[in-house]
C-alpha cells in the first residue's frame, strides 16, 4: 500500500488525508447523521485524530472523498491478508443518493484490484443500511451469505476476475 496516492472516479476523486484535515473530520464524526452506520456514536476529537488522518499508514489508508464542489466524505483501506482486505466509507448526509458512494468505491476497486493486486474486497455494512448495501451493489460488491465478524452483512468484491474475463462477481 502506498501513501499519498490520489485514485480519480468519474464524480469522485479520493486525496489522502493528513493532520490539516482535523477540524473537518472531527467536525463530521462528531455529527450523529454522520456516523448513524459508522458505529452510531459520535467520536471525540483524539478519536478523529488517531484513526482517520492517515497515523495508521501503511497499515490503513485512509482518503477524503471530493467531488466538483469539495470534501463529500471518508473512505479507509487496510490488508487483512495475502489476498486483500476490506473497505470502509462514509459520506455527509447531504451527499448520499448521488452516485458518489458507489463512485468512490469503484476508484478504490480500480486502485486494489489493478496496481495493489488485490484478488478480494470486503465491506460490511448493516443489512438494515438498504441504501447502503444498494450502493455497494452498485459497485459491484456481492452478499456472501455470511455475517461479518460483527453480525453486519458481509460482501466482497473480486477484482481478479474482471481482469481474467470471468463475469464481473
């Protein structure tokens, strides 16, 4: 995993993050709206600033979602093994129902399935989170029948096999 590398979509492009962006992510997963899927409970400042200015690279890789207008949303990577890992993402309220979600993972997929050699992609949204596992659908990302490690809806996405011309997972 490379740090500061910038992934583009057709209405998103995803920056890393880094400490300048403190008072916006606080702001954001200090908002209840916000965070309602992202564990639901508002985080404090020193939470924002541990995990999501990119302190855990190259662990975790951690992006602002843009789009034409400026800061949109959060999204994370992290390896969880030889074959890949998983992705996270959230967007303000305001900017869900636009395309921007599905957008955005599609340039993580692109990054990870192409230059990171990623053979699967797992998310896990709440199976309550209709909106979001549609988005995730969109994207690409399929139900694997099993519950995540956390009883959400588990999903992946294969990214290998549209390079090897099997139908797209």
């Amino acid at each position: 995993m490379s740090s500061g590398v910038v992934l583009e979509g057709a209405l998103t492009r995803l920056v890393p993050t880094g400490e300048g962006d403190l008072e916006l992510l606080a702001g954001w997963f200090a908002d209840p709206g916000f965070v309602e899927h992202w564990g639901g409970v508002p985080l404090s400042r020193a939470e924002v600033a541990a995990k999501y200015l990119g302190r855990r690279r190259p662990r975790v890789e951690s992006f602002l979602v843009l789009d034409g207008s400026g800061p949109v949303g959060y999204a994370q990577y992290w390896r969880a093994g030889p074959e890949g890992g998983g992705i996270d993402l959230v967007l303000r309220p305001q900017d869900r129902g636009r395309g921007l979600g599905p957008d955005a993972a599609r340039a993580l997929l692109a990054h990870l399935g192409g230059e990171s050699g990623w053979r699967r992609v797992t998310v896990d949204p709440a199976a309550a989170n209709v909106r979001a596992v549609r988005a995730w659908e969109k994207a690409g990302f399929r139900k694997t029948g099993e519950p995540s490690v956390d009883g959400n809806l588990l999903m992946e996405h294969r990214p290998a096999e549209r390079r090897t011309g099997a139908p797209p997972a």
